[in-house]
C-alpha cells in the first residue's frame, strides 16, 4: 500500500495543459500534409507545381503527407525508389512531389513544430525536476531481517507515482528488477526526450495496529 498525497489541483492543471500541448504539436505535424493535400486538388495546380524531381543515383526525394511505418512523419522530406513512390506512395495520397511550392508549405509549419518541441523538452525537464523531490513510501510486508515476502515491482512504483499526481507508464520505471528488501531506493523514471527524472523511494514494513481490546 502506498502512502502519497491527493493530486492537488494545480498538478491537474499542469498535466492538462501539458495534455493540450501534445495534441497541438500531433496538430501541427499533420497540419502541412493536410494544406499540401489541400493545394493539390485545386484546379490547375498540377500544371503550375507538380514537376517531380528526376531520379538520381536510383532515388528520388518525395514529401510524405501521412505517417509510413520504417520511413517518416507527415511533411517529412524522404529518398525512396521511383518504383515505390509512383506505384504505392503516390496512388495511395501517403506523399506528394517534393516540389518547391510543397516544402515552403511544409517550412511554414517548421518555427510552429520546434516551439511545440522545445516546451515538450522544457516540460519534461521540470517534471524530472519534479519527482526528483519527491519521496514516495510503499508498505510490504518483511521477515525480521528485511527480506520481503513478495516484492515491489515498476507496477507499484508507477501507481504510488500516480497517486501524487506523476502519470508514469509502469515500463518507463527503470528497475533492474522487483526489490526485495525494505529500504532506501533511487529509482530512475524515463519521460522520453532522452531526458529521465529519479524518485525517492521508500520500502517499509507494513505497520499493524494492535488490538486495543
């Protein structure tokens, strides 16, 4: 059992406005594929854009306007086989030529999407700020010399986390594995961003009330 304070409704205001900056940035990714896409149905846009680049060294450079497992995010600028690009990309409205009207659109998004990341980095940095004052304390049960009879394991861990308000995915908990004594713990918790915070952990006996009666 964990013993950690309410969520106060600051760190509530805090995780939703971190919340909305996400959802912006994933906005924002897609938001030049979708203009690119928008362009090229108007009319008269092929005549006027749409001149491939010619293939060089067996490649050509297209701009994806949706996300491709193994190759790229929408409005990224991508060297693929002409093959796969004219038989499967392009039919399929995955990417569009990289033309020089297509990537200023794409460029246009550019200042938005990196002052989107840089809060997300500046985010992360004072949640690891954050945890690394906080102390957390998770009861268990132990034998005299402080082995314990079960063990506390990320799972735990991440729901005493929770509990003090840090929503932490219990596979970012960076144990090596469950702890099996009582004692003092540092434990690492990876936000993403190569950026990790660390945590005070305390694993105590689990206290038992005696019987008054």
């Amino acid at each position: 059992m964990a013993k950690t304070p309410t969520k106060s409704k600051s760190k509530q205001a805090k995780s939703a406005a971190k919340a909305a900056r996400a959802l912006a940035h994933a906005q924002t990714q897609s938001q030049a594929a979708q203009e690119i896409l928008g362009a090229t149905r108007r009319p008269g846009w092929e005549r006027r854009h749409n001149h491939p680049t010619r293939p060089k060294n067996g490649f050509m450079h297209i701009l994806l306007t949706s996300k491709v497992a193994k190759l790229g995010d929408p409005g990224d600028l991508v060297k693929v086989k002409p093959g796969y690009a004219r038989n499967f990309l392009l039919p399929q409205g995955l990417a569009t030529f990289a033309t020089p009207h297509n990537l200023r659109i794409v460029e246009k998004h550019r200042a938005r999407l990196k002052a989107l990341e840089e809060a997300k980095r500046s985010d992360l940095q004072s949640l690891a700020a954050q945890l690394s004052q906080r102390s957390i304390t998770i009861e268990a049960n132990a034998n005299e010399e402080g082995h314990l009879y079960g063990s506390v394991n990320s799972q735990q861990i991440a729901s005493a986390l929770a509990t003090d308000g840090f929503q932490v995915d219990p596979e970012n908990v960076r144990i090596e594995g469950p702890l099996r004594e009582l004692g003092f713990y540092s434990i690492p918790i990876h936000l993403g961003m190569e950026i990790t915070g660390e945590v005070k952990l305390w694993v105590v006996p689990t206290h038992i009330e005696e019987d008054q009666g």
